[in-house]
C-alpha cells in the first residue's frame, strides 16, 4: 500500500498537477508541480472509489482545482 497516481491535469492556474490516492490517509489530493501546493479533493476508502473521482478531476477539472475559488471561499 502507498500512493497511487492517477495521472495529470495540465494548465490549471498557471499549474501541472498530479492526481494522487493515499492508501493510508485515504486522502485524494492533487499535487501542484511548480507551486507544490496540494488541494485536497475528498476522500476514498478503496481503489476504485479513488480512481473514479480522479476521473471527475480529469473531465471537469476546473471544478476540482479552481485555487482562487478556493481560497476566497
């Protein structure tokens, strides 16, 4: 058990960001490259709960990774 990526999303706020799973936290999280910051997108007791949130991240990625909705809120 570990961390899990489940891929990229690329260009939000200026940012690359990795979608990863921790199988001990339960956490799913994406990971900014260049800002390293990490927004918490909800949690996951398996897998393949986490894999499909990861596949909301990927179609509709400005949901989930809107930093400035964030931060304002």
């Amino acid at each position: 058990m570990g961390t899990f990526p489940f891929g990229w999303v690329r260009g939000i706020e200026k940012d690359n960001w990795q979608i990863l799973w921790d199988s001990h936290t339960k956490a799913v999280y994406a990971k900014g490259v260049s800002s390293k910051r990490v927004i918490e997108i909800g949690q996951s007791s398996s897998w393949v709960d986490a894999k499909t949130i990861a596949d909301m991240v990927h179609d509709e990625p400005e949901v989930y990774l809107n930093l400035s909705r964030l931060e304002n809120s």
